[in-house]
C-alpha cells in the first residue's frame, strides 16, 4: 500500500505544504496503514509463518497441494473468469492433486488479466484495496487484496525479510522507494519524511544528486537507523559515495534489496560501507511469487505465497537450473485468483540440496529479469544477468547495458573517479567473452534514466521494438 495514493488529494496537498506538515501528514497515513497491515489477524499470521520455517520439505508440499485444491476449487465456485472455463472444459480442476499436475491447465497471460481485472475477482464478500503494479513494460495492472490478505503478506514480509534478518517492526527504518516523497522540483534537502507510527525514513530516490548525497547519509545517521531497505541502485549510490569519502557513521544490521536486481558488485559495496549483511528479495505486487534470502544467502520460496514453475519456450518444465519463464499460481490472494500466471520475469530453480541455514523449502538460482530485459547472442542463446563483467575493481558508479541489435549491445556508465578508457576496453571484452562477435560501445553519462517509479533496469533489450 502506498504512503500516500498517486493523484490523490491528499498528495496534492502534500506537496504545497511545508516539511513540518508533511511529516505530520505522513504519520497520519503510517498510522492508517500501521493498522491495516498488523492488526487484527496478523499475530496468528505470523505464528504460523514461524512454524512453517521448522517444517520438513514433504510437510511442506503437503500444505501446499491441500492449499492448491482450495484455490482452485474456491476459484470454478466464485471467479468469473474461471467459472467459464471449467464450465466449458477448458479448466479441468478435478485432474490436478498436487503441484506437479498445474500443467494439466491453461497459462494465464498478463494482457488478459489487463483487459479485464474484474474478472479474476472473487464473489465472496470482502472489502478490497486497489493498488496498481508500476507499469515499467507497459500498463499498470489492477490489483486488488482484501485486508485479510494484506495482513498475512506483512506477516510473511515480517519473518522472512526482517526476522530472518534480524530486525523486527518498529525498528528503525531507512526506506528507498519509488514513491515521491518530496516534489520532484525541490532542490534543497530535506528530501525525505519521517513517518511516525513505523519509525521509518521514506527518503525520495528521485534527489540523489552527488551534492546532496552527504546530507542523506547525515539524516540516516541522525534517525539512528538500523535497517535500511529498498532499490539496490539507491542504496548503492549512498554507499558508493559513503566509501568515496571515507564515510564509516552509518552502521545498519542489514540492507534489504527490493524491486530492482541486487548484483554483486552493489552487495559488496553496500556491505562495506554500511558494515552489514545485505540482503535479496524478489516477488511481485500481484502476490504470485516471493522469495527471500536467508543468512547462507540462498532464496528461499515462500510455498504460501504461490506455486513456481518454470517453463521452456515448448511449455515443458525446465530441469533445476535451466532458465525459464517463471510462471506462478497464487496461493495468498484468494480475493484477485491467478491461476498459471505467466507474469514476465525469467528464472531458474535451485537443484535440491540441504542449506545450512537449516530451512527445507525450495530456492531460486536465478532471477534473469524480465523477458524483455533478456540479452539475445546472434546465436539465438538468451543471456540474463551479466553482472560480473562489472565485477574486479571496475571504477563506476552505474552501468547499463542496452541491447540495439542481436549484433550491438550499447553500455553506458556514470564514471567513478579514476575511470578511464582501461575501464571501458575490459567492459566490451567481458561482454564479448560471454556474448561472441558483438559490437560493443561503451558510453559514458552523468546519469542513468530511471523508470517513471525510480527503478534502475540494469538491461534493456530494444530488439523488435521501433519507435
């Protein structure tokens, strides 16, 4: 839920006041929300999210398979979309028992949840909260969750993102996010606001201006703050000039990557500068899939958030570590039913085998982005994350790499101090180490255009896009 709703009145009136009333503002709407997302049923939530963290593996694909048969015998008896679809023989529920017989039904594509969202509602009576995903691909979808749903989603959120961390609610909180905290056309701190009732720093990742970068980290510092979480970009431009300067006031227990991808070269920096465990997640605002790193950082699947399978481009299953489209059924959300829901992101699984942190459920091996932000060789091979050609001391600050052609990849980069044209040479040797005969360009900017909800995408594929 957002801090405050996009185009609202409320937003618009919090933008002409001052950052006195503003943080009043804020903490009114914190409260509001500190109440939806943890009263009521979340304590029972939160129980059972810990008790689950000690089950066995089978215990656990036990629960799921008997939570699938009620999503789906809940979704023929109460959503439009797929009463049509078994009444006409094209959903049949009765073949599936477990996960592994989800093939047995049809893949939902985004664009017909996008033409009519309605229609994946259910008729059981509920108030419903709508939100939107962020649209960086195309048009933001409409969502819905009750405040039942809502509660167990912060209950996971508690356990796997802070608890497994070591930190709770209520501890003080270093937010870097999307929403616009402050006016886009202010030009002199503060750039953030204090929000009361959740001891959180919402600060605006849309001023981060190498000039005001100290007074970020001054505020951080001032609000004794002990977790900070959000776009891996951000936080690692607070960390890289934090290094730059020879900075080592802030401390935190843990930096929590959220919404962008988290790559290597950015944990290592982060975790240097701020002295602390860095941390993954991945998920998506439909509720279809959620993952969280634990302290041996592997991701670990969240089995009540949804089914994940991985598909080939035929349709079959992808073998663990082969990369696929990740297709997801949710099993949180019976409000808004997705059943097979191909959501556009690209993945892997991790081949089974115990992890030291003790947890039995089933992990990630990759999170390739999404399938538009795919590197394609001439070859026709698909590359995903190609972090680790910034890897080895590189002097940069950011990078991107754009895909124009299946021949010709463009790399820009805002330069750290020392950069030089050594740099930019082993960038287009490492892209042509792992992608063959390419024209490779490497480009540098001041900055890296941000989307229209402040995420970095680390690629962008322009093939078969015009215009």
């Amino acid at each position: 839920m957002s801090l405050l709703q996009p185009g609202g009145p409320l937003l618009r009136l919090y933008n002409r006041v001052p950052p006195g009333v503003r943080a009043w503002l804020a903490s009114a709407y914190g409260l509001k929300t500190w109440r939806l997302r943890y009263g009521g049923s979340f304590s029972r939530h939160l129980a059972e999210f810990r008790e689950r963290d000690g089950w066995s593996a089978d215990r656990l694909g036990e629960w799921q398979d008997a939570r699938l048969r009620d999503l789906l015998r809940h979704a023929v008896a109460h959503v439009p979309h797929y009463r049509r679809l078994h009444a006409r023989g094209g959903f049949p529920i009765e073949e599936v028992r477990t996960a592994a017989d989800l093939s047995r039904l049809p893949v939902l594509e985004k664009d017909e949840i996008r033409r009519n969202p309605d229609d994946f509602l259910a008729s059981t009576p509920k108030r419903l909260h709508q939100l939107f995903t962020s649209g960086t691909t195309g048009t933001p979808l409409k969502l819905y969750r009750s405040t039942e749903t809502n509660r167990a989603w912060y209950a996971c959120f508690e356990r796997r993102a802070r608890e497994w961390s070591g930190v709770h609610r209520g501890d003080r909180l270093a937010s870097l996010g999307g929403q616009l905290v402050v006016p886009f056309e202010c030009d002199r701190p503060p750039f953030w606001v204090w929000n009361a009732p959740a001891r959180q720093l919402y600060m605006s990742v849309y001023h981060l201006s190498p000039r005001f970068l100290d007074s970020y980290l001054d505020e951080i510092v001032s609000r004794r703050i002990v977790h900070m979480y959000g776009y891996a970009s951000a936080m690692d431009a607070l960390a890289s000039h934090a290094l730059d300067t020879g900075r080592r006031d802030v401390r935190l227990v843990v930096a929590t990557s959220n919404a962008e991808p988290l790559f290597d070269h950015q944990r290592d920096r982060i975790g240097r500068a701020f002295g602390c465990d860095v941390r993954d997640t991945y998920g998506n605002t439909e509720l279809s899939v959620a993952a969280f790193e634990c302290e041996e950082h592997r991701m670990h699947l969240s089995m009540e958030v949804g089914v994940v399978e991985v598909l080939a481009e035929d349709a079959r299953p992808c073998a663990p570590g082969e990369v696929g489209d990740l297709v997801c059924t949710c099993l949180l959300n019976f409000d808004q039913v997705f059943i097979r829901y191909r959501h556009g992101d690209r993945g892997s699984t991790l081949p089974e085998s115990p992890c030291r942190c003790g947890r039995k459920a089933p992990a990630l091996q990759s999170i390739d982005g999404r399938r538009d932000d795919v590197l394609v060789t001439p070859d026709g091979r698909r590359i995903g994350r190609l972090d680790p050609v910034f890897k080895g001391g590189m002097r940069l600050r950011e990078a991107q790499i754009v895909q124009l052609a299946t021949d010709e990849i463009q790399v820009r980069v805002v330069p750290a101090p020392g950069y030089s044209d050594e740099d930019a040479t082993m960038i287009a040797s490492r892209l042509r180490d792992r992608m063959g005969p390419v024209k490779v360009e490497v480009v540098q900017v001041k900055e890296l255009e941000r989307t229209s909800n402040g995420k970095l995408r680390g690629v962008i594929s322009l093939l078969g896009k015009t215009g």
